[in-house]
C-alpha cells in the first residue's frame, strides 16, 4: 500500500463526491463490504484522511 498514493486519491474522491464527514465514506463503503470485514486500519486510515482534510 503506497499511504502517500492512496491518499492522494481517496482527497480525489472525498472532494469529487462532495463527503464532509468521515461517517459518509464508511456509509458507501458499507455498501459494499460487510462491516465486520473492515479492518480496523481502513477506519483508522479514513480518520486521518478527515483530519488532514481539516487541517487544509
């Protein structure tokens, strides 16, 4: 997983699709993986997304 590369696309994406809260990525998410098969990093790596979203 390049972190610095995946960052730059989910920005992309939240932006495009107009989210402004980290519970709307997990909302189109779900739709598409069961809850209990998140990992735990992918909610983490979500949160530091919005948090450096925030900062901008």
């Amino acid at each position: 997983m390049d972190i610095g590369h995946d960052l730059d696309d989910i920005r992309f994406l939240i932006e495009h699709l107009g989210l402004d809260k980290k519970e709307d990525v997990v909302k189109i998410v779900l739709k598409y993986v069961p809850e209990d098969r998140i990992p735990a990093k992918t909610t983490f790596f979500i949160e530091e997304v919005f948090s450096k979203q925030q900062k901008r």
